[in-house]
C-alpha cells in the first residue's frame, strides 16, 4: 500500500479546524494498512500551519509555499496537490468536507485519473488494505456500501463522522515541496473574500447550535435566538426557508447541501424538519425542537420538544438557563 | 453565447424512499422523477444570460430515454435544444465528466453549467472534474454570475465556508450553481407545447467514443439507524430541567 496524503486547510496562514477530522481519519488508515500519513499545506506565509501539522502525529507535513498560491483557486491548488501526490506515489488522499474541498477534490481527482468518492462515513480496512467506504445518499436517508476500484482514491470525509486528531508531543518532519506554478496559465484569480464576521463559534465546532428557519418570520426572529445563543456560547444555524430569504448569511445553512453538524446540543426553533434540514444535524447528541406546529416532522428526531411559539418561549428559555447557570 | 447546460434525472426530493430488498437500489417504482434542483437553477442562470447577451441554450442529459423528460422539462422553460446521451449501465462522476467532455469537445460552448451536485447521489463532482478534463477554469457554488462585455469573462460570487468569494474566471469556464443563484421559473402551457417541437439529437457512448468504466461502485444500500423522537415537554422549565438534570448538556 502506498502513503494516504491528507490535504489540510488553511485560513489566513493557520491550520482550519476541521482538516484534523480527515488527519485523523488519514492516520489511523496508515496504521491499519502499514502505509505512511503525510499532511500537505498549501499556500503562502505557512508558519502557523505548519506548526500545528507538525503535532499531529503523521509522518511527515508536506508543505507547497508559492506567492501564486497566496489566494486559494482550486486550478492552482489542483496542480500544487497533484504534483505532490504524484511525487509522493501516495495512493489515497483525503481531506475534510467543506467548500473548500469540495471545490477542489473532484478537480484534483480528474487530473490524476483517479477514483473519486465524496463525504464518506468510514473507511473499511481488510487484511491491510483499504476494502471501501460507506457514504450517505439520497438526504441521508440511504447509507451504500462503495467500493472504489482505481490506484489512486480520492476522499471528502465527512468532519462529524470522524473524531479530531489529537495534538502529540513529537513533531513530523517538514517537508518543502517546490512546484512550479505559472499564473499566466491558469485563468482565474480570486478577486475578493466577502467575509461573514461573527464572534460567535463555527457552525461546525462548535458544541451547541441554535438554528432557526421559517417560523422566525423575520431577521428579528433571528435576534431572539442570537440572544440564547450567546448566552449557551453556541453558533447559529439555520434552514434553509432562513437563507433563502435572505435572514441570514448563506453560510449559516445546515442541512443536505449546506453545513453537517453534530454538536452536544441543537436547538432547533421554527423549524419544521424536512429530510433535507434532518439531514445536516440529526446526528447530534441532544436535539431540542421548538416549534408551534406539534405535527412539525422536527419532533420526530428531537429528544425534547416543546410546542410553543418562539417569541414567547425564547424569551422565557433564556431566563430560565440564567437561573440555571 | 452559446451556453451548455446538464440535467439529470432524479427522484423526487419530496418523495419517501424505500431500498430494495436485496439492498441493490432503491425503488423506483412509483416514485416521480424530477430534474435535479440545482440542475433547474443551471437552466434558468442559463437562459438569463441568453436573455441578456443573446445566444442559444442546450441542454445536456444522459442516461436511459425516459431522461428526455427531463430533457424536454428544460426545453419547456425555454432551452433551445437538447442532447440525449443513451446510456443505460452503471457510471460514476468521472464517467459523466468524460461524456460531456465529447459534447463540449463537439459543440464549443462558451460556458458549461451544472448543478452544484445532485441531490440522490450527493457527490458534487462532475462539473469540477468537467472542467479539469477541459483544462477550463471553474467557478464553484455560484449565487451571482455576471459577463464581462467583452463575454470573455465572467465574475462570479461565490458561496464558501465563512462568506462569499468573487472569483474571476476565463470563458470557456464551468460553472456549479448554488441555490441562491435564482428562483427557476415555471414552464408556461404554450412553452410545454413548444418543446414537443425542439429537436433533441441522441448519441451513444459509443458514438462519442466513450468506455464507461466506473471506478466507484454501490454495493449495497441500507438505512442508517433511525434516530428515536423523545418527549414532549410541557413547559420551558421541564425543557431547562431536562436539559440540565437528564441530558447534562447545559
């Protein structure tokens, strides 16, 4: 078996939190399949990064550091990693689901001919070799069983299905990689980032999440469950009726084609539950549904449901937990 | 502007699914099959930049016949005309890049679009691997796609982790287009006519030079373990009480 490279992302120069679900997905199939665990960073002005990937426990972190690879474009990064992944004979690459991956891996994947398979659930190993993946289909609703018959295998691992690396004394070697990159050749440039600030945590770290969607009725409804929100330190998430109608950033969106996430706690309010909204958070530990309408399908996945209108029970819940806390 | 855009055939994302006993498929009997979401609002960005810059849609689909309903759902809002690529065997994501690639290869649109991922297999990996097979630049979840005058670029806002992106890319590019892209219109009765008269070419794999080989295979589907539902609180202090006392998570 040859080596798993876990391509890792970064944000401004550090380590993104999220890439330690695929480190760890990465290292403990090297181990399984008596391959070796390499990390790979891509960009410009690493040191963070690199520092943080050093203390994960792989083998080595490799490292492409270009001015053209300052802003990230998936055409760019495509032939940093294939390089990488070439010179490295590596055989399975992973990285953690996110727009960034997602972006970037089935691009990667076509330019090495090799067999692509997307937000996988596990790894399966078989007398040390990689013997397929599971993998969600049709909402969640269907779990397959793949396999992926080619030399090289590409994987978007999903961050909830997997815990994160842990950080280890020791430190991996750091290795440069040099790869040629010719801005003239490659047709795009990212013009603009249009960041959504937020003190709050990310959606996907954090441990309690307080989403809202229709039944908030408005950017106002909003504002009441940023208040319990702030008060548990919990992100806000949303439905997808929510961004659609342009209450909140798009990037809030839980669900099938947004955000999956698995805190300790979800709150969900105003939300009526279609599969495609399940399908982002029913994997979390303790689910709370608030919603006026007790045949809303959200009560059928959440441990504690409370029928009420929002605009009341927020207000009350709030001064309840500040009792409590 | 000649603009290339895929659907495929789906099951309907409203509909409850079964799989089958052998865990082979799901079934699709009785199911209603619908064009993809995100490939409905590839055809609509579509048509609004021939409303714009003029120019001429086509609209791509593979699979077996009865995806020219499909096809013939996207010609009733207003496509220009369509391609059918029969092929009935299994394929994976790539397979579907290679066979577009011949179509692009042959008809030289200036701009390729797709749904960001299709919502039964949820893989979202075609329109980027398109591209790379292209060596065409791509610009990934868009909800806003503007053309320069000169229709030799296109600025595209895109939907990422933490924000937007504007990325500019060169035509020919691919685009995948997010949900907040547009609100796909409705085929009007006379439109639905119309596209009983838009002619549809069909090709085989074969044809085009294709062997499909799918590297990824399904070997079996199952449900994931059904989360139970729990209880009905009475009041906001039973909720905090259970919160705090049973779930130990406040």
């Amino acid at each position: 078996m040859g080596n798993i490279v876990i391509i890792c992302e970064q944000k401004n120069g550090e380590l993104v939190k999220q890439s330690l679900s695929a480190v760890k997905a990465g290292i403990d199939t090297a181990k399984a399949t008596s391959s070796k665990s390499f990390l790979l960073l891509i960009g410009n002005g690493l040191d963070k990064a690199k520092e943080s990937a050093s203390h994960l426990g792989a083998d080595g972190v490799l490292v492409v550091e270009d001015a053209a690879l300052a802003s990230y474009t998936a055409e760019a990064y495509a032939i940093a990693a294939a390089e990488v992944i070439k010179s490295q004979q590596a055989n399975l690459v992973l990285a953690t689901t996110s727009a960034f991956s997602k972006d970037l891996l089935p691009r990667l994947a076509a330019k090495l001919r090799a067999g692509m398979v997307s937000d996988i659930l596990s790894i399966k190993t078989d007398a040390g070799k990689i013997s397929g993946f599971t993998r969600a289909m049709w909402a969640g609703s269907v779990v397959a069983d793949v396999e992926v018959n080619a030399d090289i295998i590409v994987a978007t691992v999903r961050g909830t299905a997997f815990p994160h690396a842990v950080k280890v004394d020791t430190s991996s070697q750091i290795i440069p990689v040099s790869v040629k990159i010719d801005p003239g050749t490659l047709k795009s440039k990212s013009l603009e980032i249009i960041e959504h600030k937020s003190s709050r945590p990310q959606l996907t770290d954090a441990s309690i999440v307080v989403s809202g969607g229709r039944g908030l009725k408005g950017p106002e409804g909003f504002k009441t469950i940023e208040q319990l929100a702030d008060l548990l330190g919990a992100a806000i998430g949303a439905s997808r009726a929510a961004v659609d109608a342009g209450w909140v950033p798009n990037d809030l969106q839980v669900g099938q084609t947004g955000k999956i996430v698995a805190p300790n706690l979800y709150i969900a309010v105003g939300i009526s539950g279609a599969i495609q909204h399940l399908a982002g958070m029913k994997d979390s530990k303790t689910i709370v549904a608030i919603n006026k309408d007790p045949d809303a399908p959200i009560f059928q996945v959440a441990d504690y449901g409370l029928v009420a209108d929002f605009a009341k029970a927020v207000p009350e819940l709030i001064e309840e937990i500040k009792k409590v806390k | 502007m000649k603009i290339l855009v895929t659907v495929k055939r789906v099951s309907d994302p409203e509909a409850k699914l079964k799989i089958k006993p052998d865990g082979s498929w799901i079934q699709t009997e009785g199911v209603k099959f619908v064009v993809n979401p995100f490939d409905e609002i590839a055809v609509e960005e579509a048509l609004r930049i021939k409303e714009k810059h003029t120019g001429e849609v086509v609209v791509v689909s593979v699979g077996d016949k009865v995806v020219t309903e499909q096809i013939r759902a996207a010609l009733a809002m207003g496509a220009d005309r369509g391609i059918f690529v029969n092929y009935t065997g299994a394929y994976d994501s790539f397979d579907i890049a290679t066979i577009l690639q011949k179509i692009v290869e042959q008809e030289k649109p200036d701009i390729i679009i797709l749904g960001k991922q299709a919502v039964d297999d949820d893989m979202g990996a075609a329109g980027y691997m398109l591209a790379e097979l292209l060596g065409y630049p791509q610009a990934a979840f868009a909800s806003k796609v503007e053309i320069s005058d000169d229709k030799k670029k296109a600025k595209v806002t895109r939907e990422i982790d933490g924000g937007l992106e504007v990325k500019e890319v060169e035509l020919p590019c691919v685009i995948t287009a997010d949900l907040r892209l547009n609100t796909p219109r409705y085929a009007s009765l006379p439109n639905i006519m119309k596209a009983k008269q838009k002619p549809i070419k069909e090709f085989t794999v074969d044809a085009l030079g294709v062997t499909v080989k799918p590297h990824l295979i399904v070997k079996k589907l199952t449900e994931p373990p059904k989360r139970k539902g729990g209880v009905k609180v009475e009041s906001v202090q039973e909720l905090v009480n259970k919160l705090k006392n049973e779930a130990k998570v406040i």
